[in-house]
C-alpha cells in the first residue's frame, strides 16, 4: 500500500511492534526517523532497514524535550511487557505522561498528526466482557500493573486535552495483546515465554490455573490497523480497540503452542501475578465499521510463523525434528 510522502517518526521504532511498523512504513514511500532509548528494542530489530536511505536513527528517550520537524508522529514509546514495565516503575510512568506531553508539544509546534499506541490495559480487569469503548474500566490505581495501566490512561486523557484545548490531530488506538516475529525471546510476554520454553523442551510456566483469557493479535493484522487509524479521516479520533476477537485460555494457548511445536514440555504451575486480568478480548465493530479493518490470521498460524521465526533466531529445532 501507497501512502503520500511523508517524515514519520516513531518513537519505540526499535521495539517489536516499532520496528514492523518503520519496515511498513518505509515500504510505502515514508521517510522514517526511529526514536528510541533501547531499553527493550534492540538495533537487531531495525539492522535490516539500517542501510534504507530513507531510514534514520536516534537514541533519545522521549522523556526528554524532542526537536525535530515531521509530519506524523506514531507514540509507541513504552515498555510493554509487565516484566519491563515493572522493573523500573517510576520510569514506565515517566514514558507514558512525559513522553505523551513531549509529543504532544512537538505535534502542536509542528501541526503533526500524532497517533497514540495506548493498550486494553486502560480496562483493567474489565467486568464487561467483550470490552467496547465505552467501557471505562476497572483499574487498581495502585497495585504493580498501574505504572502501566494509569500512565497510559493519562497520556489518553493528555492526547484528548491537546486536541481539544490546541487543536492537535491525534488518533488514539487502543491496542490488544500482539504477538509475532522479533518478540525478544525473554520478553517475558505469555506466547514468547511458551514458545521458547517448548523449543528448548523447557517447563511452561503457567500462571495460576491457566484459566484467564486473552485474545492475540499476529503483528501484521496490527500494523495494518494502525495504519489505517492514521490514514482515517481527521474527525476518527477514537479510541479505537485493534485486536483479535478471538478468544483463548491461556492453558488453550500453551496446549496449541506444544501441539505445533511438537514439544512434549510439562506444565509448570506458578501463581497468578497481582491485579492480572482473568479476562480480555476486544470489540472491534468500530475498526470494522470506520477502518474497514479485521484481523485476518488466525491464531493458529500466526503462532507457526512465530515458531519458525524463534526457531531461527535461537539456532533451535522444533522439537518433532529434534529426535
Ligand atoms: P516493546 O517493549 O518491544 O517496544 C517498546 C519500545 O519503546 C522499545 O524499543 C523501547 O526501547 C522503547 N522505549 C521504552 N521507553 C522509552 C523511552 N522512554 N524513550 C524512548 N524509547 C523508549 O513493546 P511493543 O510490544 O513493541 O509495544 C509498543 C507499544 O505498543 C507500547 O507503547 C505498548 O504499550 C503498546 N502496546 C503493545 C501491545 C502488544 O501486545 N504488543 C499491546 C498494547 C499496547
Ligand atoms: N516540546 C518538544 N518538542 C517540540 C515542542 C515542545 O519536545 O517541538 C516539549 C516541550 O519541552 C514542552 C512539551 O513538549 O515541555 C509540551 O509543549 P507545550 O507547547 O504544550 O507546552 P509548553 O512548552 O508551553 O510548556
Ligand atoms: N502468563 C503465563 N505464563 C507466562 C507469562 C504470562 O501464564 O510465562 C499469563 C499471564 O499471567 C497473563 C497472560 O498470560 O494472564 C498474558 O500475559 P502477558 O504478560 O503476555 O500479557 P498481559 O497480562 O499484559 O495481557
């Protein structure tokens, strides 16, 4: 797909979903700056497009003033596995308010459109299941996951302040769990976890009894939506969900993982983190109606593509070949 030439920035580029979306990007005609500080992106997510001439790379943490001149700004910059965005609390908040405030000010001086990456985690621990819009959630404001959940809760509440209060073009998506090729193999994220500890034959670790739900997006299906959003027409502010509706335990997910790699791994029972979500999955008869937009990969053979991508990156056989 085509899109005008345009100066794209995105922050978090060096990161999983950064990093498809600066290749998808570039691939239609986009000049890409990619932001990051590199606390979870790497250079070997981008290495590939280093050498693109219309390519640039910056370290900058975005909680730091920004001036550059563009004409989109796509805000993915934030930790998002709850293993990082853990580590340094304080900092996950940071991103998430300082950074959004940053951007914001840049899109303003600019007259940038700047589309927000924000997450279902502004649910919580939704009692309204599937979770539209609307919803306004069910956040523990204080609990280990609310570094995360309020921060990105706020830089939404900052996006509809500067559009309202300056006018700014923003677009906010709210994105579901995405999962896919340059996930870091110790992401600590649910199908990265499974799906190396069944290449190396290792124990799946299960937290609690497996029985909590979420609903996971191939990266591919997701770019395309947020693409989409930018390209909307203005008055498409959102929050928009972006996910896959489709709906598994994760003791579903680790059972599909084992039987598509062949690995005969033992369950390893763990206790359920505090505050985690015993359910998620999206409505997205919005992106259907005013993207036109629908995950298309099945869950089953987007964990495969994922697979074989692990299976290079580790130097690794799946295991029904190994023997
Ligand atoms: P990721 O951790 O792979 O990528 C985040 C990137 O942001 C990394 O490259 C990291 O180094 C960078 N970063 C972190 N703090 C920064 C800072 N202060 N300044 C500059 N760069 C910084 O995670 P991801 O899965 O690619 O997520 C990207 C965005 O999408 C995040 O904002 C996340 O909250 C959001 N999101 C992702 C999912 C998902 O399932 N993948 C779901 C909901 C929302
Ligand atoms: N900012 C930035 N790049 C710009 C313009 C602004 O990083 O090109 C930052 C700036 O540091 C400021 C923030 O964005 O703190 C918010 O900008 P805004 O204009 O809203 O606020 P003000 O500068 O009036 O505090
Ligand atoms: N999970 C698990 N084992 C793992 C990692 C995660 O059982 O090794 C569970 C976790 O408790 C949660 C779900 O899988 O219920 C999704 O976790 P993830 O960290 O991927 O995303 P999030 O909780 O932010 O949706």
């Amino acid at each position: 797909m085509k899109r005008a030439r345009k100066r794209s920035l995105v922050t978090g580029g060096a990161g999983f979903l950064g990093s498809h979306l600066c290749e998808r990007l570039l691939a239609a005609g986009a000049d890409v700056l990619c932001v990051d500080n590199f606390f979870t992106g790497s250079r070997d997510n981008i290495r590939h497009l280093l050498g693109h001439p219309n390519f640039e790379v910056m370290r900058h943490d975005v909680t730091f003033p920004l001036y550059v001149e563009v004409d989109e700004i796509w805000n993915l910059a934030c930790p998002a596995s709850p293993v990082h965005y853990q580590h340094n609390p304080v900092q996950t908040v940071k991103t998430s308010v300082h950074g959004a405030i940053n951007m914001l000010g840049l899109a303003k001086r600019t007259g940038a459109k700047i589309l927000q990456a924000s997450t279902s985690e502004v649910y919580g621990d939704p009692a309204l299941h599937p979770q539209p819009e609307e919803y306004r959630g069910n956040v523990n404001p204080i609990g280990i996951r609310s570094c995360y959940d309020e921060g990105k809760r706020c830089a939404e509440t900052l996006f509809f302040d500067y559009h309202r209060q300056n006018g700014v073009n923003i677009r906010v998506a709210r994105i579901f769990n995405t999962y896919g090729p340059r996930m870091h193999p110790n992401d600590g994220r649910v199908v990265s976890n499974f799906i190396v500890q069944a290449l190396r034959g290792e124990a799946i670790t299960l937290y609690g009894d497996g029985s909590q739900t979420r609903s996971f997006c191939y990266v591919d299906d997701l770019i395309e939506g947020l693409i989409r959003l930018m390209d909307a027409p203005d008055d498409l502010v959102g929050p928009i969900n972006l996910g896959n509706p489709g709906e598994f335990s994760i003791r579903e997910l680790a059972e599909q993982v084992l039987r598509l790699t062949g690995s005969s791994s033992p369950f390893l029972l763990r206790p359920l983190p505090a505050d985690d979500p015993m359910q998620r999955c999206p409505d997205i008869a919005k992106a259907r109606r005013f993207l036109a937009w629908e995950p298309r990969i099945p869950l089953a053979e987007g964990l495969s593509r994922t697979i074989d991508h692990f299976t290079e990156a580790l130097g690794l056989r799946p295991a029904l070949l190994a023997s």
